[in-house]
C-alpha cells in the first residue's frame, strides 16, 4: 500500500530536494580534501582511488536561496536492525549493517575515516536474489577504482553490475531465480547517500520532521509509468506488465519481457540517489521494508520512534517496537527496520508540536494523489 501525508508532501519535498549546487559540490568536496592531505596520509592502494570527503566545521553550504550553517557537533553513530517474518510462510527480507565498509573489504582510506554502509533488500519470489545482492553489492562499491571520489557513480554502476552478476548466477543455478528491491545508505564525514531501487523507504528525522530520503517505485508513480512506457513496457490492473508490483528491482530475470532488449527492458535496477549534509538537527535515519510502510506513514514512524527513543534511548529495542507495532496494525508482509542516529543523546523534545490535520480521504488516495501533483 502507498502510504503518505499528503497535505504535508509539498513542504517535505521543498525540504529534501536536492538542489543543483549540492549535486555538483560533492566531487569539489572531495577534491579539496585531497588538496589539503598530507605526504603521510593513508588511502586505499587501488588505481584512481582517492580520498573520502571530509567537511569542515562552520561551513556554511548554498542551496538556492537559503543558507545553512554547520555548527560544531561530534557526528557519532550507533545502529539497530530488527525483522519479522509476519503473516508470511517465508522470510525473504535481509539487512545489512556494516560500521567501516572499507575496512571490512581491506581498504584503508584517508585519516581513517569510516564510510558506513547499511541496507535493506526485499526480496519477492524467493530469497535468493535478496540474499545475493546483501553478501555482493557492498563488495563491488569498494572495488570500483573511482570508489570512493565520485560515490553517486559508484554506486549507481555498482547497483547494475550486481544485477547482472546475478543474471549469471541465476544462469547456472535456476533455483536462485528471484528478485529483490534495494536500499542502501552510505555515511561518510557528514554526507548522508541513500540509493533506491524499489519500495523499501528511508526516512530522516531532521528535528523531529520525517525528510523522505527516497521515493517509492510502484505503479501508480507516474513518472515510473512514462519511463515504463517510453522503453515498451506498461502498467496492467496497478502491476508492471501485469506481473510485478515494483517498477525497480534486481533480479527477476526469469521473468520475461521485463529486462530484455537493448536498453534494458522496463523493470530498472539503477537506483535514484538523494545526497544531503547531515547537521544538528538531524536525529536518526530509518530504513524500513515495504511492510513497514503499509501500516506507517513517514512522519507517524518518526514520531513513533522519537517517543520510544526518549524513553530507553536503544536502537536495537527501537527497530524491533516499530516491528511490534506494525504487526498489531496488520502488517501482512515481512518487516525489516535499520536505525542509524547520529548523537549519543535521545532526540529532545519537540518545542512545538505538528498540528492534527482532519483528512476525509484515505492514505493510499493520499499517497496517489502525491504522485499525480508529482508529474
């Protein structure tokens, strides 16, 4: 089910945008890092491999019109991950949480500074695709020789060339064949990089506001139905072709007409990317699987998790009473919850609280009528 505030849709999204500036600063960033390096510094000993960047304290970044000023804070990051099967006969959710990506793989960047890796894949006809993409995926974004200069590249490259990976894969071993959406989250110095294929759903808290930090690929998107059409494909009865409920997903090569022919077919695997600067205000980061969102709205999960976390201040117990509470709503599908907050402290209270708006009209008509305004 899509399900989305709409009344709240036009300030989320002047929020979140990601403007033309902030776009094009990230490989500036990244090169101004490295003009400031010394002869000393440590970096990963791979071709055209150069340092991660690192934003410095009073920085005040130009986005449009407005300005926003980056106070000293101590960034400090600290995890939750809970799922549940549901009603469902079989788990095919997986997550993945890793503290230090390149570490893991062998790969020491600049001043060693850690680039956190998270992700949840939902995995649908099996779990072998989910699987697949969870173990490989993190793998290949290291291994790419402009990891990590020009990282929004990097990972949309690295999204495809899994894909296809498990194209060959599912070639030997048919019982794989399956397919799975995708969402990851990379975290390094204060940029946050959330890459989407599918409907798994990341959520920023930015002073107790839930900032989508991407965009639902179902059917009823219509920006998906003219990228669907434009490659020969359609959209039958609210499915793609007739046969899937997601427009962007790996795997599913098995099924036919959908990834076929010279562009690709229309089921995509390239994510859609957000890149913000995480400051101040920013108190954590939710990442759910669908299931999550056929029962919470962003800003309800938000506000949910902001009054547990000022309770016990866990995230770990955090993911698994968003899970409790989704199943006693009616949750039907698996559920994976990954938190990330960004300061020791729990979020503070609200100085003022959102006003209750009276709606006469469904969530789901909310979330469709958000997509037609969308274009």
């Amino acid at each position: 089910m899509c399900v989305k505030d709409a009344e709240e849709a036009s300030e989320e999204m002047e929020k979140l945008s990601l403007s033309e500036h902030d776009a094009k600063s990230w490989s500036l960033h990244l090169h101004t890092q490295l003009h400031n390096s010394t002869p000393n510094d440590q970096i990963c000993p791979k071709p055209n491999s150069l340092p991660l960047e690192s934003i410095s304290e009073d920085t005040t970044l130009a986005s449009g019109k407005k300005q926003i000023l980056l106070t000293n804070f101590l960034l400090t990051l600290r995890s939750g991950e809970w799922s549940d099967i549901g009603c469902r006969p079989f788990m095919e959710d997986t997550h993945i949480c890793i503290a230090d990506l390149a570490k893991k793989f062998g790969c020491n960047l600049l001043n060693e500074e850690a680039v956190s890796f998270y992700g949840v894949f939902d995995g649908h006809g099996g779990k072998g695709a989910a699987n697949f993409v969870r173990d490989h995926l993190p793998r290949v974004i290291v291994e790419d020789a402009d990891f990590p200069l020009e990282l929004e590249k990097v990972v949309t490259r690295s999204f495809v060339e899994t894909d296809s990976a498990f194209a060959k894969s599912c070639s030997v071993e048919s019982a794989l064949s399956s397919g799975t959406t995708a969402l990851t989250a990379m975290i390094f110095g204060r940029s946050l990089l959330v890459a989407n294929a599918g409907d798994c759903r990341a959520v920023l808290s930015r002073g107790g506001v839930a900032m989508e930090m991407s965009k639902d690929h179902r059917p009823c998107c219509i920006k998906e139905r003219r990228r669907i059409e434009s490659l020969g494909g359609y959209i039958d009865d609210g499915y793609l072709n007739g046969i899937l409920g997601v427009t962007r997903a790996l795997g599913d090569w098995h099924l036919e007409g959908l990834k076929q022919g010279e562009m690709g077919g229309p089921l995509s695997a390239e994510p859609e990317l957000k890149l913000v600067t995480l400051t101040n205000e920013d108190e954590f980061l939710i990442i759910g699987s669908d299931g999550v969102w056929d029962v919470f709205t962003s800003h309800n999960a938000i506000d949910f998790a902001r009054r547990r976390l000022r309770v016990h201040n866990d995230a770990k117990l955090c993911c698994k009473e968003v899970v409790e509470e989704a199943i006693k709503r009616g949750a039907s599908d698996n559920l994976t919850v990954v938190m990330v907050c960004f300061h020791m402290e729990p979020p503070p209270p609200l100085a003022v609280q959102r006003a209750r708006v009276r709606r006469s009209i469904s969530a789901e008509g909310l979330q469709n009528l958000k997509f037609v305004l969308e274009g």
